[in-house]
C-alpha cells in the first residue's frame, strides 16, 4: 500500500495514514487505466496488422461495383443516393447506358423508383446481379475484415456492427459467430484479469480469417456465375 504523511500548520509531520489503494505492479495496467481502455475500445484509433496477415488483400475501393451491389443488396445505400453515386461512378472513368440514365434521374424517392435501373447497371459493370442475401452478407463482411486488418476501422467496433447489426442471427457463419462469442466474453470482469489483449488478439485472428476466407468464396462465386453464363 502507498503511505501519506499528514502535516500540521506548524510544518511538522504528525500522523501517517495509509492509503487504501495499492501501486500498481509492473506489467498491470491500474484499475483507472483499465476503466479508460474498457470505454475507450470501441472508439480507439485502428490499428494496421497487415503486416502480421499479409495474405489479406487491401480492402475494395469505395466505388468498387461489387461492394456497391452488396451495400444495395443489403439496404445500406438508398434509392435517393443512386443518382449521386452513379456521377461519382462516371468521374472514376466507368461508363455504360444505364450507368449514364441513373446519373440523370432527378426524382427518385426509394429504392424500388430505381431497382431495375440499377440492377442492369450492375451487370452492364459485370456484376453477377442479382446477389444473394448471403453473397452479400459475405462480401460486405469482407470489406469489413480487410479494413480491420489494413487500420481502416477500430477492431471491436467493427465486430459489433457485423455481429448485431449486419447478420440475422441464428448466426450460421462461423466467423460471425466467432465474433459474436468473443462480444460475449467481453466484460468488465475480462477486463480486470488482464484477458483483454487476449481476446483483442483472438478478434483480430477472426477478421484475418474472415477476409481471406471471403476471397476464395467470393472467386468461387464468380467462376459459378461465369459457368451460368456458358
């Protein structure tokens, strides 16, 4: 335990209390510390381990084709933002007739306004379009695992926005539900016995996992869909 010495308005030392908290050993982050990386783990900075992973690819460009078909198979992007995104699609050098009609269509209030226009577009940009709801799920994940392992996206906010927010559960996908129990295990009393770089270490072993493994799914699937097309 550390001490105090009390001293009296005369200068003199007079009484020496004992102080109820204990300096932390070496090596052991002190109970405010670990509070402060408890709160602090979902909005920390990212961090790159591509160099410990170099077998995950860099993640796909924000205007990659493929990304987009996924993030409109799945309702991340609206009908009102096509319009934009197709501009934004021509300036990076893309261009086909249906790419060229969505970037001109003024009133557009929901998806359904423009579903067939930009599902043509998709595949006038070779995208075998229409996905699945699980070929999407799997290529967005994907996106989400190399921006982890590239320091694009801080790692426990990530796993929490696949696990809840992204797949339906029952989670069928091991590396989905691999992320799901280590959320589980991640709780104050993890964190008091020193178990959190552990488990940081096991999260990041999954997203390493999850975007390697994506891309040999994601090639089969196109090889499938080539096959289709013969």
């Amino acid at each position: 335990m550390a001490n105090w010495t009390i001293i009296t308005s005369t200068g003199a030392p007079c009484l020496k209390v004992y102080c109820p908290y204990s300096e932390p050993k070496p090596g052991k982050l002190p109970t405010s510390k670990k509070q402060q990386d408890f709160r602090c783990l979902y909005t920390d900075p990212p961090i790159s381990y591509a160099g410990q992973y170099p077998e995950v690819p860099k993640p796909e460009p924000r205007l990659s084709p493929i990304l987009l078909a996924a993030q409109w198979e799945r309702g991340f992007l609206r009908g009102e933002e096509m319009p934009s995104l197709a501009m934004d699609l021509l300036e990076a050098g893309l261009d086909t007739p249906s790419l060229r009609r969505l970037a001109g269509e003024m009133h557009v209030g929901c998806a359904s306004d423009v579903e067939d226009l930009v599902g043509r577009m998709f595949r006038e940009l070779c995208v075998p379009y229409p996905l699945s709801k699980t070929q999407a799920l799997l290529i967005y994940s994907q996106q989400v695992a190399r921006e982890v392992i590239h320091g694009q996206r801080n790692a426990w906010a990530a796993a929490s926005h696949l696990e809840k927010g992204t797949w339906p559960r029952p989670h069928e996908n091991p590396d989905i539900l691999a992320l799901s129990e280590l959320l589980d295990a991640l709780d104050w009393n993890a964190v008091n016995r020193d178990e959190l770089s552990t488990l940081t270490s096991e999260l990041i072993r999954v997203f390493a996992r999850l975007g390697a493994r994506a891309e040999r799914d994601r090639r089969m699937f196109f090889l499938g869909a080539l096959e289709g097309q013969g």
